[in-house]
C-alpha cells in the first residue's frame, strides 16, 4: 500500500508540473501573440495617419470628419483577415485568432492643453499660465499644484541642469513623480497632455472646457458654439472661427500663436482580448509630411477609450 501512495503520489506530482508547464507556455505564447498583434495595429494606425499627411484632396487641416478620428468598435480579428480572391484562408492552430477581439482609437493630443507650453525659453509662459489657472478653476484644483508643475517643468527644461534636476516625464500618467497627487492627474487627463515640444490648440477638435479655457476671451456658451458650428463644416482657419464669434467679440482670444486647424501629435491605443487576457497598449505618434514616427508606447491599465475622446462632449463641471 505504501509503494501504491508513493507512486500515486509521483504520478500526481508530474501530472500537476505537466499542467503547469502546459498553462505557463500557452500564457507566453497569448502574450508573444497579443504584443504582435498589438504592433501590427499600431503599424496599421502609422499608415492611417500618414496617408492623412498626404491627401491631394486635402485642406490642410485635421478634423472630425477624417478616417483617423473613427474609433475601432471591438470586433473579432479574424474579420480583418479578408479571403483572398474568395478563398478562405487556412486555419494554422499556432496563430488561432478565432478568439481574438481587436478595438483601439486615434485622438489628436493637440486637442488638449499641453503642459509643455507652461515653460518657454526658460521661463513660465504667461499665456499658458492663463490657460491653466482657468481649467484649474473650472476642476477645482489648487492653484499650488500648478505652481509646483511649472518650477519642475522649468527645472528639468533648464539648459545645463545638474543631475539632481527632475526627470522629465513621458506622459501626463507620470507626472505623480512631480508629486501631482493621482487624484488629480486624472481629473486632468480629459483636457491636458504633455507633449515632447510646444502646440497650439486644435479648433477643430478640441472640446468646448479646452477651448474656453485656452482662449481667455471667450465664455462657456461661444465655446460650445465653436463645437456646434465645426460638426457641420470644420474651421479652414483660425480666421473662420473669429468671424463665427461676431463682431463685438473681436478674436476671442484666438489667436495663429495659441489655436492652429491642424495637428501634429496623436495617441493611438489598441485593446485586445486573446484567450481569457485582455492586453492594452498606447502609443504617442508623431505625424509630419509622409511621415508618421512612434515616440513612445507603454502597455497596463488605461483609462476607457470613451473617457479619452471629449471632443464633442458637453462641458461638465467637476464636482
């Protein structure tokens, strides 16, 4: 009986490192797939925005009626794998992607204000500061936790600075290193980003809290106005934008050095669901003419894709 429990005993203990062994490979290999996939839709995006760069048929600017800006619902990958001339393709158990769910979404970062024009040639920049100090109010942060960005910023940005200078962080996520509370970098994340150079807002897609804020001569209401006139014909220029607002409101603030109709940087994110895992990418991608460079990507948690797409959203005051 002994010899029985012991070999019964081994027998289980091998099967358990079997099944083991089994799970952590088949976990790799989801893994191994899922980052593939993950960059093969980012390549996809890549082309998207370069093609954008490139279109004859094209006014210039970047808006809410371009491919890019057209989120990709969930959907199973293996609908993206079209037959070829009629044909289905042959199943390979290797690369299975009959399970597989594929969403992601293109958003201009430029419809954010940007934490990096809060510095300028060493020095705060007291346009941005303006722009801050509003959105600051309207989401009931204190004015202290802007003070302390812009020494940091103004310190790591500093020509020469010694290696006891802040870290300049990648991603607006980062900024908890500057000892922004998590708190509120998220109540910021609808509205700000951090890019690597200066930009100007995008009338045509930044949301109505943006332009409010970024524009110190407009109210509320002539923001959301903006809003509702670009849904059925976008701003050319930042000349059709003034003119919407009526005489009495001269620019409102717009101007060719804080408002532009194109943009140059875009956060592109993918989500896939591959054999019970769900994995998550973002990436900052920088468009120029034919061109459209990766600057960074990161993979975790992120926020939901609706949350990152204020564009048309009506303002909301925090509470």
């Amino acid at each position: 009986m002994l010899t029985v429990a012991l070999v019964a005993t081994f027998a289980a203990t091998a099967l358990w490192q079997q099944w083991r062994a089994t799970e952590i490979e088949s976990a790799e290999r989801a893994r191994i797939q899922a980052a593939w996939i993950l960059v093969g839709a980012l390549d996809w995006s890549r082309l998207i925005l370069r093609e954008d760069s490139l279109a004859r048929a094209g006014d210039g600017t970047d808006n809410l009626t371009e491919p890019w800006s057209v989120p990709l619902a969930e959907a199973r990958l293996s609908t993206f794998l079209a037959a070829q001339r009629g044909v289905a393709q042959v199943p390979d158990a290797s690369t299975d992607t009959a399970d597989a769910f594929l969403s992601g979404q293109i958003t201009d970062q430029q419809a954010l204000l940007n934490l990096r024009n809060l510095v300028q040639d060493g020095k705060p920049d007291a346009t941005a500061q303006q722009q801050f100090a509003r959105l600051f109010q309207y989401l009931g942060l204190p004015a202290q936790e802007l003070e302390a960005l812009t020494q940091q910023l103004q310190q790591a940005l500093a020509s020469g600075s010694p290696a006891s200078a802040p870290l300049l962080p990648q991603s607006l996520a980062q900024l908890t290193w500057w000892g922004l509370p998590a708190a509120s970098a998220t109540r910021l994340a609808p509205y700000a980003t951090l890019l690597p150079a200066r930009t100007p807002v995008n009338l045509n897609t930044a949301g109505a809290v943006v332009l409010w804020a970024s524009a110190t001569g407009l109210s509320m209401a002539q923001a959301q106005q903006l809003v509702d006139a670009r849904q059925s014909r976008h701003f050319k220029n930042e000349a059709e934008a003034i003119r919407l607002l009526g005489d009495g409101a001269g620019n409102g603030g717009i101007t060719s050095a804080t408002h532009a109709v194109s943009s140059q940087y875009f956060e592109v994110r993918g989500r896939l669901r591959l054999e019970g895992s769900t994995v998550e990418e973002r990436s900052l991608v920088h468009k120029l003419r034919g061109e459209a460079r990766t600057l960074w990507r990161e993979r975790g948690a992120l926020p939901a894709l609706a949350e990152a797409a204020p564009y048309n959203a009506a303002p909301k005051r925090a509470p």
